[in-house]
C-alpha cells in the first residue's frame, strides 16, 4: 500500500490545470501496482493452501490441486458420513473414490467412478475422452467374486464396506442371448 501511496504523490501534477491527465495517470499507476500484487498474492495463496494441506493430517494424501469436492469428500470420510474403496486398474495405480455409506447403488458408484477417473485423466493432461457406455457394457464391477450386476441394488448388498477393493472384469457374451419363448 505505501508504494501505491507513493507512486500517487509522485504522480501529482505539477500544475494544477491538467486534473483530467492525473486521473488517468494515477489509474495507470494503481493498475500497475496491482496487476504485479495480484500475481504475488495468488502465488501466495497456492502456496499458503497447499501447505495446509501437506500439515493437516485430514487432508495430507490430497494433491496439491485439490477440488472443493475432494475437500468436502475427504470431511466426509472423517467424520463417518462416507466410505473410500479402491479401484484397482491393473497396471493403472488405485484409484480411491468416496461415497455415501447409506442408500448407494451400484449406479451411484459408477457414477462416482467415472468422476474420478475423469478428474485423474485432467490431472495427468490427459485429453482421451473415454466412453463409459462402452465400459460399462465390455466390463463388470467386480467385489471379491462377486459381480456387481444390478445397477439399481445397493453397494451394501454386496458386503461392501469401507476400503473395500473393486476391479473390473471383462464381461462374457452370453450365447443364445435371444431365445424363443413357447
């Protein structure tokens, strides 16, 4: 603020006949001052967010650029009010997703799926636009042996719990899929 003070002293007109000139003078002066202010203070910010979030034990496996979403995920799981599973992707690292505990489908959870795969693709800058129609109908979600067929049963249904581990598995043609009815 003292350099913004500044720069205006120095920017008062030497005769008073020109006050239209110093308006304009001083705006360009304050939009310099800020336009090098703002840069330092969202560089500040990210710094200041992203190392509350490496010391808050909460909140230290989030990356750096954390969405309110994740934030309010990550609350959730501590205070009880959602669980975490796992995807394991194959070769792909795990990948977690959160949930509500109570009154989630199986369609609920892959829509859940799909928002965090999505945010790790825009993560890792990865423009591939994956089409779920087509994963949903080539594969299974799968908890331990069992299949997750029904999309409108509910995850506890399948003795899903808290850090339980899904997988996909590739699903089988059904042969005589279509048969005469007598």
């Amino acid at each position: 603020m003292d350099k913004i003070q500044c720069a205006l002293k120095d920017a008062e007109p030497k005769n008073k006949e020109e006050p239209e000139n110093n308006l304009i003078r001083k705006g360009e002066i304050i939009d310099k001052c800020t336009e090098l202010n703002h840069d330092k203070l969202v560089k500040l910010t990210k710094d200041t967010i992203h190392n509350v979030i490496e010391n808050d034990p909460l909140l230290s496996g989030l990356p750096a650029d954390v969405t309110i979403e994740e934030l309010k995920a990550q609350i959730a799981v501590a205070q009880g009010q959602a669980i975490t599973l796992y995807l394991n992707r194959g070769e792909l690292p795990k990948l977690g997703i959160v949930v509500p505990p109570h009154n989630t489908t199986v369609l609920d959870l892959k829509k859940a799926i799909k928002r965090h795969t999505n945010l790790s693709l825009k993560r890792e800058k990865v423009k591939k636009k994956i089409s779920w129609r087509h994963v949903w109908k080539k594969y299974h979600l799968c908890f331990g042996t069992v299949r997750l067929i029904n999309d409108n049963e509910n995850i506890k249904a399948y003795g899903i719990t808290n850090k339980a581990e899904l997988y996909y598995v590739k699903r089988r043609r059904e042969k005589n899929k279509l048969m005469k009815h007598s």
